[in-house]
C-alpha cells in the first residue's frame, strides 16, 4: 500500500504541475468546450447534479452547470462534514452567494436544502482510461461514492484537463471507478470496463 501511496503522490505532482502550466485562456476554453459538449447520456427532468466550486486551477463545472441547469437539472454543490465521512450536498443556483467551508472551498449556506445527487461531477488532479481517478488524498469522493451507491444510483463523470491523463492509476480497493471523464478533447465512457 505505501508504494502505491507513493506512486500516487508522484503522479498526481505531475499531472497538477500540467495542469497549473495551462494557460487561463485554455482552462476556460476548455470549460466552455466540455459545456458546449454536454453530457454523454440523456438528463432525466429534474435529476439533481452536484457540480463542486473550482480550486487550485480546477476545470471550471460552472459553464457545464449552468447549461444543466437549462435543461431542467437542480443543482447541488458538495460539502464536507468531517474526514473520513461522505459528502453532504446542498442545493445551488448559479449567482448564489457560497460561504467558506471547514477547509476553505466555497459551499451554499448551511440553510440551503440537502439533496442526493444523481449525477456527480468530480473534480481531479490525474485520471486513467479505466476510470480511476486521483483526487487530493482526502479520500472525500471515494467515501461518498461507497456511502450513495450502497442505496441510490449515482453516476460519476470526473472533469479534468487532457493533460491529467495518466498511463495508470494505482487503484485499491476503496477507490471508487468514475462512468465517465469528460475533457476539453474527448469523453471517456468506463461503464462497460
């Protein structure tokens, strides 16, 4: 397991150092690129997407949001409750004013409803083409994936920069697999890997 903590570490430093070697003018062509693109499936009338506020030079969801919010989707964001424990989800209507959460990411106020997502958009720091994915090391998405997918269907799409892209993602057991990446040059669908 140290090896491939290690291994992890390594590569999820070089994909956030390509990723930060973008220019802001490509971060935002390609958000814009993957929210002209949409999503990859059919979105049910009111099925609820939690999006997440961008950090660090993340792909910007906002465009993408904003345009499933046009076609009937309500919106959530994510918040974090505790480490080791899943996401909570609240809902979010683009121009809501966000507060600062326990570690600093924006969220929607403590009043806003709590929904369960259908579709999760999941930031990430690297990605493979068998659907694995490397966050920050918190483990956040991973638990939250476990915690919905034991009662509710919840569809991970990842959205990221090509050039995350990695040859391959040490996955353990508890990593969860995303259905889709989406980047700025093409949609990646794992669900028959």
């Amino acid at each position: 397991m140290k090896a491939a903590q290690h291994t992890k570490q390594q590569l999820r430093a070089a994909a956030l150092a390509a990723r930060d070697a973008l220019s802001e003018e490509a971060r935002s062509a390609a958000a814009e690129a993957i929210a002209a693109r949409g999503l990859p499936f059919a979105l049910k009338p009111g099925a609820v997407v939690s999006g997440y506020a961008p950090i660090r030079n993340e792909l910007d969801p906002m465009p993408l949001m904003r345009a499933l919010a046009g076609q009937g989707a309500r919106l959530a964001l994510p918040v974090v409750l505790a480490r080791g424990h899943s996401l909570s989800f609240r809902a979010y209507a683009p121009g809501d004013r966000l507060t600062l959460g326990a570690l600093g990411i924006p969220e929607p106020s403590p009043v806003a409803a709590e929904l369960v997502p259908d579709i999760m958009l999941v930031p990430l720091a690297a990605f493979d083409r068998t659907g694995h994915r490397i966050g920050y090391g918190g483990g956040y998405y991973d638990y939250t994936f476990s915690h919905l997918r034991k009662s509710h269907h919840v569809v991970g799409v990842g959205l990221g920069f090509a050039v995350q892209e990695t040859e391959e993602v040490p996955a353990l057991a508890h990593d969860a697999a995303l259905d889709y990446v989406l980047t700025e040059r093409e949609t990646l669908d794992f669900r028959s890997i």
